[in-house]
C-alpha cells in the first residue's frame, strides 16, 4: 500500500483500490445479514465537489439499524454499507471543492453519508474509505478525539433540533427524557447552556448513568427505574411547580399521555417521536399509528390538553459547524458508551440495539 497523502485531485493518490467493509445484500438483523468483506472496491472522488476519506471511526445510530431491517433490498444498492457517521482523514479531493473549506489531503475532518446516498449508492461508514460531497463533512476540532467526533453528527443535529423546537429561554425549567442516550446526554448540555444559571435541568434516566447525566450539567436526575411509574412520580412531585417544557429524547408515550399532570398548560411536548418496541415493520408501523394518535387524539376522548411536536433532523454542514463550534468552545462532549475494534462490530450492534448505550456506540475502523 502507498502513501496516503496527495496534492489535490489533480495528483492522484495511491490507495488501495480495494477496502474492508461490512456489507449486506439482504434485509434483516445485523447478526443475520451482515457480513466482513475485504474486496469491496475503494470509491472514487469522480465528481467536482466530493471528497474521500479515509475513516477512522464509524458511529452506530438506531436509524442505521431501522434502515437494515426494514428498507428492502428492491430499493437499495447492493452490497449496502451500513451506518452513516464517521471521522477520518481527506485523502483527495475533487477539482470543485473549495478552498476556503480547507477539505485538503491529511484534514482531519467528520461527517455523515446522507440518507438518499446511503441508500441508492450503497454508501456508509462501517468502511475503510468512503466518498462524500464536501458538503457533508466538516473540520474536526482539535480537541476532539476521532472517536468523539465519529458520534457528533446525527446525535448531535437531533439533540439540535430538539432544543429549537422547545424554543428555550433563559430561566425555563425543563424536564428532559432519555438523558442518557446518544441524543439525551447531547440535549442536556445544549439545554443547560440555553436556559442559563436562572434555570432549570431535570433529566430522566437509570440508576447506572444518574452521576454521568449530573456531570452533562442536569440540576436534577430522576431515576424512573426506583420512581417507577416515572409519570406519577412527575405529577406528584412537580404538580406545584411544573416545567415549561418536555423533552424527551427517547419517546416513551406513558411520559406524554400523563403529561398534565407536571407540564404547564398550553406548553409543548417535544419528542423525537414514539420509542419502537423492536426494529420490524411491524413496529414501524405501530409507531406511525401511536405519531399520529399523539398529534390527533382529542381531548374529550382522554387525550392530553398539551401541544405534541415531533420533527426530523438530518445532518447538515449549517448545524456540524455549529456542533463543531460548540466543542471547540467547550459547551459540548460527546460521550462514549463503547468502543469497538472493527472486527466485533455485530458485538457493538447487540449493545445499541440493548437500548441500554450511556452515549454513543463507536466503531474504530
């Protein structure tokens, strides 16, 4: 294998033209479809704007799980990569990416495949290399590891997104669930830096990450395992003071349908949407039909006098540079549950799939 380190794309660099990657050419659970490939043909940065990087980290998400099991095949390129985050190295880059993006050869940078590209090209990052438009990559802070820079872009746009839609101010008191996850522990710190000293952070999440979460910058943390039902512990503890908004970064409906009882009235609840029960069809569609009861139930048939918001969040370069930003300020970590050598990558898909990550689940590729 020759050097990794060319000019620019007019002086094309010697990589392997072949590279490691896990693929799958059928739909269904990582530990029955997915397969170690070591021939799969290196890609090529043939248009003007894409850039290709060598990775060093892949992040695993719940979507890229979602996408394996469920998107059939008819629609995707075969063999599939899967996963979408990384961080790596800019080995070349085409004749049309700018410069003042300083995208050149040996720019430590992280990024996200998009899904349109994931999913017709076959494209992802549980790979040696993968090819990109520049605009979906990003300048790695300094202070950030590969590994943490690996988890920053899709958990971290949706933790993003998350604080938007509940519209913080300073001095708000909010109840955020799901702390612990990938999106929650990212939201908390987000959260905590909009509302300020004068407010407030209560997060909800288990007994094992209750210090971590305190850590993020919550003021308070509920254990829902030792106050269980969680929702009537809310309503009795908060029923006097309730909070200006809901968060919840993992959808779990009981929290939303009892609401009332410790969110203050005409005040939103802000969900990525109902949590599904197992990575099927099956579930997909239980979760649409629960979406769709939490924005239409009326209030005169037992549902909850309280606006629902869900929303979609992708990863764009606008909102990684805004992360990237907030990390280089030192407003934002991103926490690591595990990391896994390549090789064990199934072993890494049994733990976020466990629904029990204390942030992100890394792949060192």
């Amino acid at each position: 294998m020759a050097s990794l380190a060319p000019a620019d794309y007019h002086t094309p660099s010697t990589y392997p033209t072949t590279m490691k990657a896990w693929i799958h050419n059928s739909t269904g659970p990582p530990d029955k479809v997915l397969s170690l490939s070591h021939d799969i043909p290196t890609p090529d940065p043939s248009v003007g704007e894409e850039v290709l990087v060598k990775i060093s980290h892949a992040a695993l998400n719940p979507g890229g799980s979602i996408m394996m099991q469920i998107c059939p095949m008819m629609f995707r390129a075969k063999p599939a990569i899967p996963e979408m985050d990384f961080a790596g190295t800019v080995v070349q880059i085409g004749p049309n990416v700018a410069e003042s993006r300083n995208l050149k050869a040996g720019a430590e940078v992280f990024g996200s495949v998009l899904v349109g590209s994931h999913i017709r090209a076959g494209k992802g990052s549980l790979a040696e290399f993968v090819v990109v438009s520049a605009e979906n990559v990003c300048l790695k802070p300094e202070n950030m590891s590969f590994e943490e820079a690996a988890g920053l872009p899709v958990a971290g746009c949706t933790a993003l997104a998350l604080v938007h839609a509940a519209k913080l101010q300073e001095g708000m008191k909010v109840l955020i669930n799901g702390a612990s996850g990938g999106i929650g522990s990212m939201a908390v710190q987000m959260a905590k830096v909009a509302v300020g000293k004068s407010g407030k952070i209560v997060a909800i999440c288990s007994k094992p990450n209750v210090e971590m979460v305190k850590g993020l910058g919550a003021d308070e943390v509920i254990d829902y395992q030792e106050h269980s039902p969680v929702h009537k512990f809310l309503a009795t503890e908060f029923k006097n003071d309730k909070f200006d908004v809901v968060m919840d970064a993992f959808g779990v409906q009981e929290v939303f349908h009892n609401c009332e009882g410790y969110l203050k009235p005409g005040k939103a609840y802000v969900s990525v949407g109902p949590a599904m029960p197992t990575y099927s069809m099956g579930a997909i569609l239980y979760s649409i039909g629960q979406m769709a009861s939490n924005f239409l139930w009326p209030r005169f048939l037992g549902g909850p006098n309280r606006p629902y918001v869900q929303f979609a969040a992708t990863a764009t370069r606008e909102e990684m540079e805004r992360l990237a930003n907030m990390v280089r300020d030192g407003k934002l970590k991103v926490p690591i549950d595990s990391c896994w050598e390549m090789e064990d990558a199934l072993k890494a898909y049994e733990r976020i799939t466990s629904r029990r990550a204390r942030g992100k689940v890394i792949v060192n590729i």
